[in-house]
C-alpha cells in the first residue's frame, strides 16, 4: 500500500491522541509486544501482558477498532522513508521494496521526508507506530546519530549505508573495496592524477578510504589538492567541473561521487574541448540509468540498488518475526550484496 499521508490512515492511532509508542514505552517494551497484546497472541508472557494492560488503562489508550480490522489483512505495516521519488538510486529502492513487501504480504507505507527537518519527518512516522522502518542513506546516518532506534525501539535497516551502523541492521556493498577496484582500473590504464569528488554520507567516505588506499598500494602520495566534495547531484556536479576542468587540464582520469556527477563531469568536459576518454578519463559509481544514456557511456560500479532493498525487506520482516517470539536480537551487523565494475568506454590511457 502506497500512502504518503500515513499520519491519517494509521492503523494504531488511538482516538484520544495517545499512540501505541507511548503506551511501550510507559510499559517499558517494544511496540510490537503492546501490538501482540491487542491481538492475543500466546507469545507474550504473563507479567509483560499484564505490564501492558495496566500502561492502557492508565494512559486511556484507545485503538481504533477499524484500524485493528485491518491489521488482521497482514501481519506488519512497515515505512520507507526517501527524499526523492525521481531519483534514479531511490527509485530502484522503492521497487525493491515494492517487490519484498507484496511477497512477504506485509503493509508498506512510503513517506517523502522533510529534507530541512528530517528527523522531525521520522519522528512524526514513527508516532504513527509502525513495525519497521527502512531508511536509504544519508537519512539512516542521521537517524542512527539520534539514536531514534533505541528511543522508539522499533526495528530499522539502512539500506546502502555504506559502513555499518552501531544501533541497526545495514544491507549494502563493500563500497570502499569497489572504489578500490575502480581506481586500480584508472591506476592500470597509465593514470595517475586522478581526481576525486567525495560526497556527503558514510558511503562517500568509504569510497573516499578505497580510492586512498588504491594510490597508496601504488606508492602514489595523495594529492588533497585533487579531492573536492560536493552533493551528489547533476546539478553540483555542473557547477564543481565548470570549476574545476579549465584550471586543472593535469587531472588525467576524475573518479566522481555518484553517475550523476560523473555524467555532469563528461558533459562540461566537451564542452570545453576537452575529449572522454582521450583528454580525460571519467568513472561514476551506482551503474543508473544515466550511465548509459550518455557518450561515452560511463564505465562505474553496479550496486544492487534494488536487490538491496529486497534483502533489507527480509531482513526487517525477519526481526520482527524474532520480537514476535520475544527473542530480540542485538542491533547492528552488516548484510553484503555483490557488486560489478561496468567497463565501459570512459577510460582510456592518458594522451601525454
């Protein structure tokens, strides 16, 4: 189920504003054991149920009782948060989960967050109490941060957070050895002042760490002079080439952020005469849809996108099926999707 104003819909507001969440936390358990109390399910002990019972009666919670008929239709009701449905990376995150959801018969909500106040946008999600959340990066670094997942207790899993998370489950690719591999591929074909754009999130530092590392194995001295950050979007990526190719005609090879900058990189470059790959070489990262739709079309790494959401709709499906049978599990941990390097015709050997 799609429905971006789930605070009105919500399956467990109670009429007189107390929320399932509260109700937890005044019992001092999760929201998926108040959840298995309203239902009768056997799994929940005697004590908890009765600490439960007593939370209800002293906070007056009321659940709505059509909202509990529908919650009888399937088992958990679970959010994705994202910024931008026109994204390419969030797109193939939605279909991905899209897809996990219809098969696991779960209730998916998807809520465009508040990207000036986010945490305040997830925040008032998870009022609504839902089971889970799924969080794409860099919302799932602030939400972390926070520490949101201890505070509301509710399951979350990053997707493609790009380093582990202490407090929740992420699903993702080693994106510090592809960044490695990636600039090995410049490293062989003669490069050796590569640029680099770093982007914003945990994922950017990663690939910043294997870019590093790549240089440093050839005995090559990183030149900070040859590193810039920026947001990964076309537009910044525009503005950073437009400052950066007609001054720096020495950077042989850019190893951008994302494709979208890396697309932003080849189209300045012709238009200052500068040729791909002859003049400068150009590598993205994500292998979207923009990698193809340009010439040269970009040589990158394919990361999973939706293959990633799907395993981290597993995942979450999977600990709430734990909380069902009380055997929480510890937060954290690092699930690994594969990733591929697309060689495509954005190297070359450097002309001098």
């Amino acid at each position: 189920m799609m429905d971006k104003k789930v605070g009105t819909r919500s399956r467990r507001r109670s009429g007189g504003g107390v929320t399932m969440a509260a109700v937890a936390r005044h019992a001092g358990v999760s929201s998926m054991t108040v959840s298995n109390v309203l239902n009768n399910k056997p799994s929940v002990l005697p004590a908890t149920r009765d600490a439960v019972l007593k939370a209800i009666a002293e906070l007056d919670y009321r659940p709505n009782t059509a909202a509990r008929a529908l919650a009888s239709a399937s088992n958990y009701r679970i959010g994705l948060l994202h910024r931008d449905s026109d994204s390419a990376l969030l797109s193939a995150m939605l279909v991905g989960t899209l897809n996990a959801s219809a098969r696991l018969g779960v209730q998916l909500n998807i809520k465009v967050y508040d990207q000036k106040n986010p945490l305040d946008s997830v925040r008032e999600f998870l009022n609504t109490s839902p089971d889970g959340l799924l969080l794409p990066p860099p919302l799932c670094e602030r939400v972390s941060a926070a520490g949101l997942p201890e505070e509301y207790d509710v399951p979350m899993v990053a997707l493609a957070a790009g380093r582990e998370l202490a407090n929740m489950h992420c699903v993702r690719i080693d994106d510090e050895q592809a960044a490695y591999e990636t600039t090995g591929i410049l490293l062989r074909a003669g490069h050796r002042r590569i640029g680099f754009v770093r982007i914003p999130s945990l994922a950017g530092e990663s690939r910043f760490a294997g870019y590093a590392r790549a240089l440093s194995d050839q005995g090559l001295t990183l030149d900070e002079a040859l590193v810039w950050n920026a947001r990964p979007t076309f537009d910044a990526g525009l503005r950073l080439a437009e400052e950066i190719l007609p001054g720096k005609r020495t950077i042989t090879a850019m190893f951008a952020g994302n494709d979208d900058m890396a697309a932003a990189f080849v189209n300045v470059a012709l238009r200052t005469n500068l040729r791909i790959p002859e003049d400068i070489s150009v590598v993205g990262f994500d292998d979207t849809p923009i990698a193809v739709k340009i010439w040269p079309a970009l040589t990158t790494v394919r990361q999973p996108l939706g293959e990633i959401a799907e395993v981290a709709t597993r995942h979450l499906v999977a600990e709430l099926q734990a909380r069902d049978k009380e055997t929480k599990a510890a937060p954290g941990g690092t699930t690994f999707v594969d990733y591929q390097i697309i060689e495509r015709n954005s190297v070359a050997p450097p002309s001098s």
